[in-house]
C-alpha cells in the first residue's frame, strides 16, 4: 500500500464513517430494501461480477463523496445467495500513475481459487485538451483477489499506443473470460471518426494480450461502445454493449444512451457479423449491465438501474447517495432473443402469497418491498370453463394499472404496445421526477412480473422477454408505508407477496 492508497483510505472511511444513517436508511425515505445501493455517495456500473470459493462479489463504480458523482473506486459487495449483500469497504483505490484519475469499470476472470480482476485506469492529463481525442489515457490494468478478499498489487498491461492508431483516447471496460482453453479479452472504442466499436484480444498467460479481431456494426450505431460483454447462451455467441450516440428511432432508443445485445455470427476472431441489436430493457434507468457464469453454470445479469447525463432526477441526492443496481437476473436465450428472469434465490423472500382473479377494477395496498405476479391467460380459461361471465374478452385486450397515483403501465391491443409513463398525480406530484414515457411492441400480453421496493421498480414482461427498469419516489419527506395499485382495466389471475430479507 503506498502512501497516495494510505491517504484514500482514510478519507473514504472517514466519509463512510461521517454517515452511518445512511446504512439505515433513517430519516430517508426511499433506501432499498434488496436492491443494492451505495452505502453513500454515488454507484454506476457493476464491476468484477463472479463467483469464487462459494462468494458471489458485486463491485461497483463508487463515489463515496459526492452523490453527483466524482473520483471512481470500486467498491466491493460479497453474498452467498444473490440476495442478501454485505458491503465490505473499498477494493480498489487510484492510486498508480495510470489509475489516478479514476479505477474504471472491467471485470474478473476466476482461476485456481484467485479473481483476476481487469479494469480500466482513467488519467486526465493537465493541459488544455479535448479529453476524447487527446490529453486522456485509457490503461487496462489488473489487480489479482485472492479467496480471503486480499488484493495484490496492480499491473499495467496496455496503454493508449498499445490500442490500433485509428481510435481516440476512449479505449476501456475490459471483460475477461475464458473458452476453448485461450484468454479473450473486449474492450469498449470510440475511433477517431466517431464510430463505436469493440477490440478483441487473447492471451496464453492472462498477461500479454494480443489484438485478434475489431467488431463493428456494418452502419455506423452510435459513437462510442462502452461496458462489452461477450458470452455463449444457449449456443448463441452474444456481444452485449452500451452504446452511446445512438439515435431514437420511434420507440426504440428512447434513452440518452442504450444497452443492449447482438447475436455475432461467424468467428468473433476473424470473419463474422453482428445481428440485429435488441435493448436489455425498456425502462427509464438502465445501463452498462455485466454478466457472469456461476458454478452452477447460469449465466447472470446485474445491469446499472442509473442512467449518465439525463433530463430526469433522483430526489436521493438530497440524502447523500443516488442509484442502485437491478437484481440479478438469469438469461436464457429462445428464438433469437435473450430472455431475463430474476434469480430463482429471489423466490426466497416472499412472504404470505395472496392470489385473486381481477376482474374489474382494483385498488389494493402493498408492502413497500412486493413482488406481483400477473397471469393474463389464467382468468379467461377459468372463466370460460365455469361459463359465469358472458362478456370474457381474449386474454389481455387491454390492461392499464396505476402505481402509486403516477405510475401508469398499460398495454394497448390495437396498438400491440406496452408502456410505462409517469404522469401527474391526480392529487398532486410526479414520483417519475422529471421521467415521461417509454413503450415496446408486443404482439400479446401473457404475463407480467413486477418487483417493487421503496424507490424502484422492475416489470418483466412474457416470462421476461421484454423489462423495463425504473427509479421512483413516493411519498416525498415520509416514511414509505406501502404503495397504492389500482388496476383500471385487465382481467387476470394476479398473485401479491410481501418481500422480506
Ligand atoms: C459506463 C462508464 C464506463 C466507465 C465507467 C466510469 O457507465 O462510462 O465506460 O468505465 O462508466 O465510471
């Protein structure tokens, strides 16, 4: 530990220290209950995601001083069950010369009971710069973590002249992983004409890393590639990617920036192509997601529930911290989409089921942490059985729900669409501050599986073909005692449970 990682630590404790409250959420009203958050200050990107010696280690991009945002580390969350997560300090400080402005996002390769943990160190170079084609360095360095949590010294594997000449300074957020016995490494690119890309390396020794392939969309898609994950699913080579500078196109790309997935045909170290990208999520507050295959070999998505330099707020500025990450959720890959499904460990903390058939409109009142469960196909069968309601439409023609006075998700048959919109509370405020609306196109509405906590929320559609992500804030300046649902229109057999850690 050198005296710049001495210095860090004793001010990142100190600030960490200065606010116990916000570990207990006192006075605020919308800490999470299972989501992950900061213990103070500021949290992006999922890092390091893997499971080692029984441990699952969620690191995060963190910002203990400035809930806006400021110098990154990475800070260190470890669970045995995918649910419950104790926060264990800071892993990685920037404290090298080509770290010192910020321990970027990157990822973790687990061998022989050690976490090899890339990532990229941020350094601005003092001088009247552009930041993007000069004056920054992207360094892609590696820290090792052994099975106890020790952290060994970093090592500097590639500079900004060891990347091809035709990309700016933006080169980052390696991902790691391991096939066919060979090291593969992408990294996110910005090239100097403002096309998006991602480099593929490999490597025989972890160390020294080789640039095999450059992967492009064939048109130009946004300017600069950031957080590549690449992965096999179900048979399927997946590229995923958060790209920035990608236009909205009617309903799509509704966000300032995106993420989302290509299936790569072809080698991805020599001659293939990158098939039509879909978006992870739909929602408001989505971005720079990473997987990681457990030992029981699933392959698990944790994504950002943030989203960087967009026109809507978070009120928990207010409180010292702002964002957290989605739950993890299992992918599977079916008919050439991803499918996303909350982990099955998640299960664990509903509490007294209470199932009913919606009929007509219904207003009911959750616990502020609940999972609801609603099956459009059911009540139609059980109502057509039992021969009792002559006026039975097909399943879902219409379905709209009110949350909490403000929150609207309604599907629209004619239209085929989704949407999840804020509007105005009736009896005043917005919990969506500042959000509007987003929607997709689905041909049919089966089912719908929503996880709500005090200031977030997740709707995963189709046994989860489609989701939408979003932050929400009821009930400003009080404690949250529960949330307020009314189903308007929508008929369907709909399940309720408390969640409880
Ligand atoms: C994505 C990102 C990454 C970068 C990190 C910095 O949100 O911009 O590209 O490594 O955040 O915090």
């Amino acid at each position: 530990m050198n005296a710049l990682t001495r210095e860090l630590r004793m001010f990142s404790d100190a600030i960490e220290q200065k606010n116990p409250e916000k570990n207990t959420g006192a006075g605020d009203p919308w800490r999470l209950s299972y989501h992950v958050m900061p213990p103070v200050g500021w949290l992006n990107d999922p890092n390091g995601l893997c499971q080692l010696g029984g441990v699952y280690h969620l690191f995060f991009q963190y910002s203990p001083s400035n809930p806006c945002g400021a110098l990154k580390y990475w800070g260190h969350y470890v669970s045995t069950d995918l649910i419950s997560w104790e926060y264990t300090g800071i892993a990685l400080y920037p404290d090298m010369p080509y770290d010192c402005h910020g321990v970027y996002s990157g990822s973790a390769l687990v061998e022989n009971d050690k976490a090899y943990l890339y990532y990229t160190g941020n350094v601005k170079l003092s001088g009247d710069y552009d930041y993007i084609y000069n004056g920054r360095e992207g360094n892609t360095a590696l820290a090792v973590m052994d099975k106890d949590g020790t952290i060994s010294e970093k090592t500097l594997l590639l500079k900004n002249t060891d990347y091809p000449k035709h990309l700016s300074c933006h080169v980052r957020d390696p991902k790691v992983w391991k096939e066919n016995g060979r090291y593969y490494m992408v990294l996110g690119a910005r090239t100097l004409e403002d096309k998006g890309c991602v480099l593929v390396y490999d490597s025989d020794d972890k160390y020294s890393w080789t640039l095999e392939n450059i992967l492009e969309k064939e048109k130009p898609f946004g300017y600069m590639w950031e957080c590549p994950d690449m992965f096999v699913l179900d048979g399927a080579h997946i590229l995923g990617f958060s790209p920035q500078g990608v236009d909205q196109e009617g309903i799509n790309y509704a966000n300032i920036y995106q993420s989302g997935y290509c299936v790569l045909e072809g080698d991805f170290t020599g001659a293939c192509e990158l098939k039509t990208f879909f978006e992870y999520d739909r929602g408001f507050d989505f971005y720079a997601p990473q997987t990681f295959e457990d030992v029981s070999g699933r392959r698990i998505l944790i994504g950002w529930m943030g989203m960087a330099d967009c026109d809507y707020a978070n009120p928990t500025v207010a409180h010292g911290w702002q964002h957290c990450m989605t739950v993890p959720r299992e992918l599977r890959f079916k008919d050439g989409r991803i499918y996303q499904t909350p982990v099955q460990e998640l299960e664990k903390l509903r509490q007294s089921g209470q199932t009913v058939n919606v009929k007509k409109a219904l207003t009911i009142k959750v616990n502020p942490a609940s999972e609801l469960y609603m099956d459009f196909g059911k009540v139609t069968e059980i109502c057509k059985e039992a021969g009792t309601d002559a006026d039975v439409k097909p399943s879902c023609e219409a379905m709209k729900m009110v949350i909490d006075g403000s929150l609207i998700l309604s599907y629209n048959s004619s239209e085929q669409s989704f949407t999840m919109a804020f509007e105005d509370d009736p009896n005043g405020g917005n919990i969506g501050y500042g959000r509007t609306s987003r929607k997709v196109s689905l041909e049919r509405l089966k089912n719908m599986r929503i996880l709500l906590d005090t200031s977030a929320i997740e709707v995963y559609l189709n046994d989860g073909l489609e989701v939408f992500s979003s932050r929400m804030y009821p009930q400003a300046g009080q404690t949250l005692s529960a949330h307020t649902v009314a189903f308007v229109d929508g008929r369907g057999e709909l399940t309720v449970w408390k969640l409880e850690l």
